[in-house]
C-alpha cells in the first residue's frame, strides 16, 4: 500500500481520538504534545492504525516516535516489511 494512505489511516485515527486536532490542517512533522497527543494517545493511535493496516510494530520502535510523521514512517516500514505483517 501506499504511503499515503498509511498516513490517511494514521490521521483518521488521530482526529477519533483527539477531534480537536480536524479543526486544521496537521503538521506531520509537529511534535506529539504540540498536537495534544500524550504516551497513551500515541499507543492508542498506533495500535489502531497497525489493526487497520495489519502490521506489527515492536514496542521499542514505538517508543522512539516523536512526531506523526515517525509512525507514518515505521507503519510504512512494516507495510514493506513480510516479517511484521499481522498474522
């Protein structure tokens, strides 16, 4: 799939969890708590996006995400990746 719609999935679930954030455009390279996004919105974010996308993500991976720009990243990385497909 492509990466663009990696980063669909990761907005959609964003502005679920965070509604205020579809008021505007997001910047993908803004940092986290800049979009109100805290350590459990970030996992509640990703694991969605990895069901919906069908991918797995290691924890130390997530860990490292910064800015939403890394999970589209590593959500793309996995996608091309046959060793963390969700199975």
């Amino acid at each position: 799939m492509a990466k663009d719609h990696v980063q669909q999935v990761v907005i959609k679930h964003l502005h679920r969890l965070i509604p205020e954030t579809a008021a505007a455009p997001v910047r993908l390279d803004a940092p986290l708590n800049e979009l109100g996004v805290d350590s459990l919105d970030l996992l509640d974010v990703t694991s969605h996006a990895m069901m919906e996308l069908g991918v797995k993500l290691p924890r130390s991976e997530v860990s490292g995400i910064k800015r939403l720009q890394d999970i589209i990243d590593a959500l793309d990385r996995a996608q091309n990746n046959p060793e963390t497909s969700a199975q």
